[in-house]
C-alpha cells in the first residue's frame, strides 16, 4: 500500500494527481466524438496550433490559456478559410496550419533567453508544477465539457454519423460543429499545463479510441474511456515517481500502449471465434 500512496503524499503531488483527473476526465469525453467522428487528424493539428499563441503569451507575459485560445481560433478561422476558398479538401489546410503554427510557435520560443527550458514546458507540460488556479480552471472546463455533451448529445451524435441528416432533423449542423470545435479546443488549451501541447493528444485519443474497440453504444465508450483515462493518469504518477521517468509522458504512453494491447487481444479473440466457427 505504501507504494502506491507514495507518489501522492506532497501537496505538489496531490494537486498533479487532480489536476490529471481533471484533464483526463476532459479529454476523454471531448476524445469520443473526436474519434467517432473521425476528427484524429484536426485534434492533432489544434494541438500544435495553440503553441504559437502560448509561446506569445510567454514573450509578452500575459495568461496562457488566453493566448492558446487566440491560437486555436486563428487555426480554426484558418482551415475554414482554405477549405472554403479553394477546391483543396479540408486536410489540406489543418496540414498547411499544421506545419506553419508549430514552427512559428518554436520560431516564437526560441526568442527567448531561457529558449530550451521554455520549450520542453510547452511542448512536454510539467504536470507536477499544477496550481490551484489551474484546478480551479480545468474544473471549469470539466462542467463545460459536461453541460455542453448532454444538452447537445444528440445534435453530436447524428452529426457524428450523418451531417445530412442533421441538416434534415433541424439539428443546425453548423452550430453543433462549432460547439464541437469549441470543446475539442477547451479540453486542450485546459489540459496543456498537465500533460502538454505534443503529449496531450495521447490523453484526446487514446483512451476514447481503447474504449470504442471494446464498446458500441456512445455513453458506454465515454464513460470507459474516463475510466481508461483516469487509470492512466494515477498509474502514469505511480509509474514516474518510482521509475523516475517524466510523468506527462508517462501518462500520455500509458492510454497508446492500453489500445494496441486491447486490439491484439480482440483481433486474437477473433480468429479464434472465425476458426472454431
């Protein structure tokens, strides 16, 4: 028992371990539509669009989640833009902001005299530097996150399968996606301080995507992949503090290797039903 009290006894450490809960819980439930609705490659690129306007809100020394938020939203406005204006496809223009946001943000990083320290926060998180403040912040975005899925679940759900249909039931499509978007952009402007720009998306994605391998229904691989999420977090903090390994990382790997452990079991399961069959 003492080994896995250990890691929580400080109160640095205490508030890392809510503060991952906090993220975790976020990412998990915003992490489900993103992957049902095959949104994996626009949740990457947000993440490394907010690193610019982070890196900003550093060199001119004002709040972080501000300048994250100014980022994403000039992505976001970005890939409209290109999609809409050209015959390209939408892919097109998160590969080009992709690209273009995360090396302005270094570019932007680099100005500063504490360039490499600056950097590896940003990118990495340091998730046993939570404040309260943070907390109080992610708690905020948690009962957003909650609010908004149940009063538009189901404007989410047939926008997820069928955007057509949405259109048809009068479910406003384009009002949906944009609260979508919203949240998809809260959960990681709210959860880079934890886990970081590059590291969060293992928390958006991983857990969410486990899950949707081993449930069917929506609510169910929500509330699994909360649970996944949260595994991952406390067990990342057991991990780092006796490894001695970085504990975002280890945080971020622990839902990746949960999913390709879950999918060999399952396709393993599968030939051996085919093959009894």
């Amino acid at each position: 028992m003492e080994w896995l009290l250990a890691p929580f006894e400080l109160g640095f450490q205490q508030r890392a371990l809510v503060g991952g809960i906090l993220a975790a819980l976020t990412l998990a439930i915003v992490g489900t539509w993103v992957v049902i609705r095959g949104m994996t490659f626009l949740g990457d690129a947000l993440v490394h669009g907010v690193i610019p306007g982070i890196a900003l809100a550093v060199l001119f020394d004002f709040n972080l989640l501000v300048g994250a938020v100014i980022a994403a939203v000039v992505m976001i406005l970005g890939i409209n833009m290109v999609h809409r204006q050209t015959a390209f496809a939408e892919d097109t223009g998160i590969g080009l902001l992709f690209v273009g946001m995360l090396g302005l943000g270094v570019i932007m990083i680099s100005r500063l005299s504490s360039y490499a320290g600056s950097l590896a926060n940003i990118l990495f998180g340091d998730v046993l530097g939570v404040t309260t403040s943070d907390i109080l912040v992610m708690t905020a975005i948690v009962v957003i996150t909650i609010l908004a899925t149940v009063i538009l679940y189901r404007a989410f759900l047939v926008l997820s399968f069928n955007e057509a249909k949405a259109k048809l039931l009068g479910l406003r499509p384009r009002v949906a996606n944009v609260a979508m978007l919203t949240l998809i952009t809260l959960s990681i402007v709210g959860s880079f301080q934890t886990v970081g720009t590059l590291l969060v998306f293992g928390l958006l994605v991983g857990p969410a995507a486990t899950a949707a391998l081993i449930a069917r229904r929506v609510p169910m691989i929500m509330g699994l992949a909360c649970l996944i999420g949260v595994f991952s977090v406390v067990s990342g903090l057991i991990v780092s503090y006796h490894a001695g390994t970085a504990g975002s990382a280890t945080m971020a790997v622990i839902p990746v290797v949960g999913f390709f452990v879950v999918l060999t079991v399952k396709t393993v399961l599968e030939r051996r039903q085919v093959a009894a069959a």
